[in-house]
C-alpha cells in the first residue's frame, strides 16, 4: 500500500509529507447547457409561442409591413383597377389578401423563408398559396439553381417545377444567409440563446413562486431518537403541502404539534428580474439584457418609460414612448 501511494504521488511518500494536508480534487466537466435546437418547428414554439418578446416582434413586423397598400403602375400611372390588385384581395378561397401577406412576413421572420404557390389554369393565375416552410425542400439544377420545390403534406410529396409558363409554380422569399446557397437565416436564429434565457428566466421566477421561494422558518424534531416514523413524516409532509406550499401562503410561520421551530440564516432566492439593491447589477439585468438583444435581432423597439413635458398649446399630459432597442 505505501508503494501504491509512491507511485501516485510522484515518488514522494506520504509519510514524509504528512505535516501537510493533502486534498483528492476530482475534475469533471460540466454539461451542456440546453439550447433550444435551431429548426423551424422548436423556434417557432418555443419563440413566438411561448416568448411574449418574440411574439410581439414578430406581430408587430408582421402588422406593420400589412400596412402598406399594394399598387399597381402601368407606363409611370398609378392604376385602380387592375387583375394583380383583384388577385391579391382574394389570393384563394380560404385567405384574404391580408391574411396571405401576414403568413408571409411571419415565416420570414420565423423561418427565413417564405413560399408562395401560383395555381395555373389556361395560362393565366388563379389563385396563390402561401406554403408551410418546413414542408418545402430545394431540388438543386445541373446548373446549382432551383429547379424545382418539393412540397410534402400528409406523407405525400409534390414537385412543384419552375419551368412552367407564365410564371414559375414557387416565387421563394429568403432573407440573406452567407453560408447557405438556397435557404435564408430567420432572425429568431440568431436570438436563440438570448431566447432561451428569457424563458429560462420565466422558468426560474415561476418555480420560485410554485416552491413559495423559502420557508420562513424550519421545523426541528428532537424527541427520542430524533427521527419521525414514515406514518408521522407522510402526515407532516402532507400538512405542509396543504398549508404553506405555494404563493398565496408564502413566508407564513410554521405552527406545528411538537418540536420547535428556528429561522433560516439563509437569504431568500431572488428572480432573475429582482431590484432589490442588494442583487447584484449583473443578475438583476439579465432577464432586461436578453429581452434587448431578442428585440434588436428582430430589428423591434423595445418599450421605455418617458416622459414628455405638458405644452400650453395642447395640454399633453405624460405618455409612453417607444425607442430603439
């Protein structure tokens, strides 16, 4: 045995260090943090379905962008009346030309890509359907160009070619991505990591509130040998769910038949989004932090308070404001 230690020490013994004290430190690495996985589908629910920033940034884009008429010009003239303009009142028959643009602007924002169908019927447009983007793929030419869009719903796949006259089956929107030749990067791509810790965040804040964030005071069993039976400890366990557990009964004292009570030295947990002084700047701004940067990858405003000095002339009185984020 004193070999065995020799050996893992280097050579030197342990009895000739022994006025030293020696400590056994092992080193593991730490896991992985869980991030939300880059697709269309885990973004798309995990951001603008459960992330209120995401959402609105995506709604608001989306409002925003509707906005804007659609007209048509002929020779430099502004024309009211014209068969593209009727086409996009009623893309098809179950859309409104609104409805159509905002799925349009959503799966951009959302996806990076947006698709949309031309129905052909005696060489002329009849109709227009915005496509799902995770059903759509890209059939590469000879040439590296698309070709030809495969379409796949209820297990069956469609090739929608781009030869076809007058017009090509799939007009494809993309916003730029440098390392893709065909597909376009979606902004809440690049606000994955400030969106997962925004709901990380909610998460956090939330099982605080669920677990009432600490007992005010702990229950300490000393008589006989100092331990309950499982029949006693399955009744106290029950007790103290029924009656402390939870929000509404958080930070009231325990009152319990026997034993004694003591408080906790320990401070109490605080949320992500705490202003108390005593939280640390880093901590208290880091749900605020990745609320800004899902806000700027999405190029939104975020909402500030301000105040704006009332005026003889109109009487406004203070408002929001909204400014860059």
């Amino acid at each position: 045995m004193p070999k065995l230690f020799t050996r893992l020490l280097g050579g030197r013994s342990p009895v000739a260090e022994s006025k030293s004290a020696h400590v056994l430190v092992q080193l593991r690495d730490l896991a992985a943090p869980d991030w939300t996985t880059r697709s269309f589908a885990a973004l798309t629910q995990q951001g603008f379905g459960r992330n209120p920033v995401v959402h609105r940034c995506v709604r608001l884009i989306a409002e925003a962008a509707n906005r804007v008429p659609m007209v048509a010009m002929e020779d430099g003239k502004r024309l009211s009346d014209h068969p593209l303009l009727t086409l996009l009142r009623r893309p098809n028959l179950h859309q409104s030309g609104s409805e159509l643009l905002e799925a349009v602007y959503v799966y951009l924002q959302t996806a990076g890509n947006a698709y949309l169908n031309a129905v052909l019927a005696d060489g002329e447009v009849k109709g227009i359907f915005a496509l799902r983007p995770d059903r759509v793929r890209v059939v590469a030419g000879s040439d590296g160009w698309p070709a030809a869009y495969a379409y796949t719903a209820d297990g069956r796949t469609q090739t929608l070619r781009q030869d076809t006259l007058p017009v090509a089956s799939v007009l494809h929107m993309a916003l730029f991505d440098p390392l893709d030749d065909h597909y376009g990067l979606a902004p809440i791509s690049a606000a994955q990591q400030s969106l997962d810790l925004h709901n990380a965040a909610a998460k956090w804040n939330k099982a605080l509130l669920d677990n009432s964030a600490r007992p005010s005071g702990a229950l300490v069993y000393s008589a006989g040998t100092g331990h309950l039976t499982e029949a006693q400890f399955e009744r106290l366990k029950e007790e103290l769910e029924q009656a402390f557990q939870g929000a509404a009964n958080a930070g009231r004292p325990m009152v319990l038949e026997g034993g004694s009570t003591g408080s906790r030295s320990a401070s109490a947990p605080r949320t992500w989004t705490s202003s108390r002084p005593s939280t640390p700047r880093r901590a208290r701004s880091r749900s605020a932090s990745a609320c800004r940067q899902c806000c700027s990858a999405f190029r939104a405003t975020t909402p500030t308070r301000t105040w704006r000095k009332p005026t003889r002339r109109c009487g406004a009185r203070p408002s929001f404001h909204w400014c860059a984020g």
